[in-house]
C-alpha cells in the first residue's frame, strides 16, 4: 500500500497542497487544471466577483456536466441491451425453427 504524497496544485493564483496517493497525482493535476480554467474563465467572463462565488460557479458547471454525461451513457447503455436483448431473440427463434425442422 503507498502512502499519500503531498501535490502542489494552483487554482487562480493562489497555491494548495493536497495529499493523493501517487498513482492518483495524474488525474488530480488534471482535474486541478480543469478547475482553474473554468474557474478563469467564469472570472474573465466579469459577471461573477468572488474566489468563493466562482468557484461555486465552476464547480455547479462540471456537476452539471458530469450528470449529463451519465444520462447519455445510461441512454447508450440502455439502447446496447434493448439491442442485444433482440439479436438474442432472433437467434433464439432461428435456432427454435431449426429444432422443429429436425423432428
């Protein structure tokens, strides 16, 4: 078991260390970088003041997104079984109408 390391990581500026197992560090430093672009961007876009507020923006945003992207993968999940579900039963059936053929 490896023991978490401490990962600087920068978010408007400002600097944070957060601890993450090793072969996480990757994946942190690329959703830390996410995090700051859509955080720069909601503060370039000038509507939102605020560190807190802004990143309260951004963080509604990537949920959003995330939930999206999990109701279209669950709409695709859903229509690969209705169609495996039919090709299983045509096979079904053609293997059925080749039994009463035999007998």
């Amino acid at each position: 078991m490896s023991e978490n390391a401490r990962v600087s990581i920068r978010i408007l500026e400002k600097e944070y260390q957060v601890a993450c197992p090793p072969e996480e560090r990757a994946a942190l430093l690329d959703s830390a970088e996410l995090l700051n672009n859509r955080m720069r961007e909601i503060r370039d876009g000038g509507r939102v003041v605020g560190l807190e507020r802004i990143a309260v923006m951004a963080a509604l945003n990537i949920a959003n997104e995330l939930l999206r992207s999990r109701d279209k993968g669950d709409h695709l999940e859903s229509k690969a079984k209705a169609k495996v579900r039919a090709m299983r039963e045509r096979v079904e059936g053609v293997l059925q109408s080749g039994r009463q053929l035999e007998i």
